[in-house]
C-alpha cells in the first residue's frame, strides 16, 4: 500500500475532456504475479481467491483548472488506497477453496 496516482495518469486529457467520472476500482488476489509497473499490477494465479472492490464515480468537471485537477488526482489516490484495504480486508475474511488435507 501507499503507491500515489503519478500527475500524468490524470491529466486534462485523462479527466478533463471525457465527459465521465472517474471509477475507480481494486482488484486483490490471494496468489498472483506482480508486475514492476507504478500500479504494481497483479495477475491473479491459477485457483486464487480474488477480491474486487468499485468505489463511489469522481466527477471531473470538463473545464477543470490544473488545481481541481490535482485535488481530483489526490481524491482518486486516496479513494484507491481505501480500496486496497477493503480488498485485502476481504481477502483475509475469506474462507480457502480447498480446505488442507489432514494427513
């Protein structure tokens, strides 16, 4: 946890010029592979559980200053972050698929 939005990922032309709000969502598997990109993004493996978690839409207003653009960026950041522990709250409640063997 605590990876930040980089200033590129919601620019004018990410957010400004769509017309949609911004949904953000999380996605956490119990078994996966991590990618080396800034979101650290996870390929579930084979037979995991997996969590996904959609937020509330953040409207973007189309004639958004660069300062309502950073505020947007940061509500999105944190709105992820708050995600990712719900997501992994789940996964910590959830029950394993296949019970281990007694030998």
């Amino acid at each position: 946890m605590g990876r930040a939005v980089p200033p590129g990922r919601c620019s004018r032309v990410s957010y400004g010029t769509t017309g949609f709000p911004v949904v953000p969502f999380h996605l956490e598997a119990s078994k996966y592979w991590a990618l080396g990109s800034w979101d650290r993004t996870q390929i579930p493996k084979p037979f995991s559980t997996v969590a996904l978690v959609v937020g509330a839409p953040i409207e973007v207003p189309a004639d958004a200053t660069d300062a309502t653009i950073e505020a947007k960026r940061f509500q999105v950041e944190e709105a992820l972050l708050a995600l990712e522990r719900r997501t992994a709250a789940l996964l910590a409640q959830a029950p394993p698929l296949i019970p281990d063997s007694q030998s």
